[in-house]
C-alpha cells in the first residue's frame, strides 16, 4: 500500500501546511475555508446588485430624457396655436 506522506507545516502559519508530494499548500482549517468561500459569495453578490443598480438608473435617465423630450414638444405645440 502506498502511504500518504504527513503534510508540512508551513513556517508562521497554524493552518497552512505542504503537501510533500505535490508541493501544495493546504488549509486545514474549515472554518476559515468556509467563511473565504462566503465571503467571495456576498462579494459577488454584491457587484451584481450594483451592476443591477447601475442598469436601472441608466434605464430612468433616458426613459426621463424622453419624458422631457414629449414634454417639450407638448409645450412647443401649445405655444404654435
């Protein structure tokens, strides 16, 4: 059976440790694995929700400058009668 090398801690760090045979760096601990993976979850959220807004307030300031646009022109066409 081939056995699997004990990994290496990695100088300075308590959860970072080397994998021997492929010279990977491992993070054993969950916790903090999980709360990296949550936070670039919200991250992204985030930007989308941004994007989102971004979109939608582009949206408003033509759908305001054609509002102005037909309201200039009813005005033009009352002051022509």
């Amino acid at each position: 059976m081939d056995e699997q090398p004990a990994y290496i801690r990695v100088q300075g760090f308590d959860n970072l440790y080397r994998d021997p045979r492929s010279g990977a760096i491992v993070n054993v601990n969950q916790d903090l694995y999980t709360n990296a993976v949550e936070a670039a979850l919200k991250r992204k959220q985030k930007e989308q929700l941004m994007s989102t807004l971004q979109n939608d307030v582009s949206e408003l300031k033509s759908d305001m400058s054609t509002i102005k646009n037909l309201l200039l022109q009813l005005v033009g066409e009352n002051h022509d009668s």
